[in-house]
C-alpha cells in the first residue's frame, strides 16, 4: 500500500472517530433535553439538605463580559434557578443570589457551609461535600438585606430565577428569619439553555455525514489497495 493510501486510510478513521464523538455530544443533548430539561431549563435532581449551620452557599459562579457574550450568543447559561421548600412547616425557605463580595461580607462572622458537588452523574448529585465556616455571630434576617441581585422567600415550593451577570456571584439557601438549622426539601439547581432539540439534531446529522465521509475515504483506500495488488499480479 503506498504512502497516499496509507494517508488516505488514516485519515478516515480520525474523521470516523470524530463523527462518533459529535453523534454521541448530539445524543447525550437529545438525552438531556428529554430527561432534564423543564421550560428551558437543564435541571438537577433533587436533593435534600440538612445542616445545623446558618446558610447554605454554593459558587461562587465566575463570568466576564466575553464568556457572557459567547454564552449569550449560543444562548446558554443565559440564567440560573434554584428550587426548593423548607422541611420545617414553622419556618419559610429563602433564596438568594449575591456578588461574592457582599455575601462573604454578609456571613463573615457566621457559621454557614459551603456546599460542592463532587460527582454530578450526569446532574444527579450523587455526591454533595460540605465545608463547614465557623462563626460566632447570627446574621440578619436575609430578607431586610438589600445586595441580593435576585431573591425568593416564602412556605412551600419557591423557585428563585436570576439572569446570568458578569461578575463573581454566590447562591445561598437559608430559613427566611435567619436561624440556625437549615432542613430544606427536593432543592433543584437549574441552568436554562434554550433549546437543545435543534441543536442535538442538528450535531447527530452532521455526525453521520462526517461518518459517511470517513466510511467513504476507508473504501476508497482499500479498493485502491485491492486493484493495485491485482494490477501487479496480473503483470506478473
């Protein structure tokens, strides 16, 4: 086989591999737009969260002007939601979203946890780490607060939705009064992507195309191989 068909050969699988990969990116988003998303919305599963501490943080979320371009051009990450209710039928849930800054100035003397996930599962958090800051103070009711950018509060399910910003913003989950003891109920972490349906389609088309080419440039290589060798024998 000669260095052309060799090349040729080559090449055809890389494209092969490469259309694998944008079909599987093209089925895990079809996956996710099935399974996960909810008006818009790729949501977690939910999770309970049960804490002695005053607040629950999570963040913070990192995003400059050009990440927020590109994220809005592609229209993803465009917003974030956190859903929730209070286990506690005496106490209302809050949510609210800060610049770092305010939040870390908010709690400074207070103990709170911070909360990570260390193995989403595809967003099911099968996995959540806490790391606890002690403090000696107890903070303010967060509702007479006014730095949060976006805020819910109140019995039951409440659903806190905030508009992706540039800057270095924080979640944080606490009773609405700002006591201690934070027993909270199918807290949902969502991320509002747009329409995935398109997309999806679009990646696994473009995938088999990408495939029928590389399939094409294997064939052509070996048939290419085949009528070489039998050229050769038949001078022979």
């Amino acid at each position: 086989m000669s260095a052309g068909k060799v090349l040729l050969l080559v090449f055809g699988v890389i494209i092969i591999l490469v259309a694998v990969g944008i079909m599987f990116g093209g089925g895990t988003l079809l996956w996710l737009e099935r399974t996960h998303t909810d008006e818009g919305f790729i949501a977690s599963d939910p999770i309970d969260i049960e804490r002695d501490s005053y607040a629950i943080v999570t963040g913070p979320i990192d995003i400059d002007e050009v990440a927020l371009d590109v994220l809005d051009w592609f229209g993803i990450a465009t917003a974030f939601a956190v859903e929730g209710s209070n286990n506690d039928p005496a106490k209302n849930i809050f949510i609210g979203v800060g610049e770092e800054s305010d939040v870390e100035a908010y709690l400074g003397d207070v103990e709170y946890d911070e909360m990570s996930f260390t193995h989403t599962g595809w967003l099911a958090f099968e996995s959540v780490a806490y790391t606890n800051h002690p403090g000696g103070s107890e903070p303010a009711a967060p509702t007479s607060e006014e730095f949060w950018r976006e805020s819910e509060q109140g019995a039951g399910i409440q659903t806190m939705e905030w508009k992706t910003e540039v800057g270095s913003h924080s979640i944080v989950l606490m009773n609405d009064d700002g006591s201690a003891g934070v027993d909270l109920s199918d807290v949902v972490f969502k991320v509002k992507v747009g329409s995935l349906l398109g997309i999806s389609v679009g990646l696994l088309v473009g995938g088999i195309a990408v495939l029928l080419l590389g399939a094409f440039m294997i064939v052509l290589a070996v048939r290419r191989s085949q009528r070489s060798q039998i050229t050769q024998s038949g001078a022979q």
